[in-house]
C-alpha cells in the first residue's frame, strides 16, 4: 500500500499504525494525485487489512486460552525465562522485555 502511495507522491513512515491512520485519509482527500481505481484498491486492502487483524485477535485469544489451560506449557515458559534472567546479555535486547510483557500478561 505505502508503495501504490508513494509512486504517487503520498509517503508516510513505515508503521502499520500510521498506515491504519493515513491511508483512509489519503482515500477520502480528493484532491491528492490518486486515481479511482487506486482509491478502490487501497480501500479494499484496508477492509481486508482490518479482517486480518480480526481474524489475528481470535487467534490470539485461542492460543492464550490454551497456554493458560496447560501445564506443559506452563512449566516451557517458566523454564525459558529462568533461562533468560541467567543470560544477563538478553536483558539489555528489547526482545527480551517484550517477551518478558508476553510472559507476564499470559500469566
């Protein structure tokens, strides 16, 4: 999407959450370089963007009902961040406090 925008002129930062802001603006300025067909095509992409997004929420929630009701892997996670708070090279890694929120929220 940022692409089809972009050959026209029309950038913004890389970010799905800048994209979910501007790209419905651009769709409705009619006074951008944008033609129908394109307007179309990114209204579309955006319908289909947002069903995804659904679709990956429901999924999510699945997965956490069943993280949450095992045991198994319960204890995988427990182990994994025993591991992590012994490597003290992964504290200073932003993946690691993002896992480390995951971790928490799921318990």
């Amino acid at each position: 999407m940022r692409r089809i925008l972009a050959e026209r002129g029309i950038v913004f930062a890389q970010s799905i959450t800048r994209a979910r802001r501007e790209i419905p603006v651009v769709v409705t300025d009619t006074s951008n370089a944008l033609t129908l067909l394109a307007r179309e095509m990114l209204a579309d992409l955006m319908d289909q963007l947002r069903e995804l997004e659904k679709r990956n929420v429901g999924f999510d929630r699945r997965i956490d009902s069943v993280f949450k009701g095992s045991e198994t892997c319960q204890r995988i996670a427990l182990s994994a961040y025993q591991y992590l708070l012994f490597d003290e090279s992964l504290l200073h890694r932003s993946s690691f406090w993002n896992g480390l929120y995951t971790f928490s929220v799921l318990l």
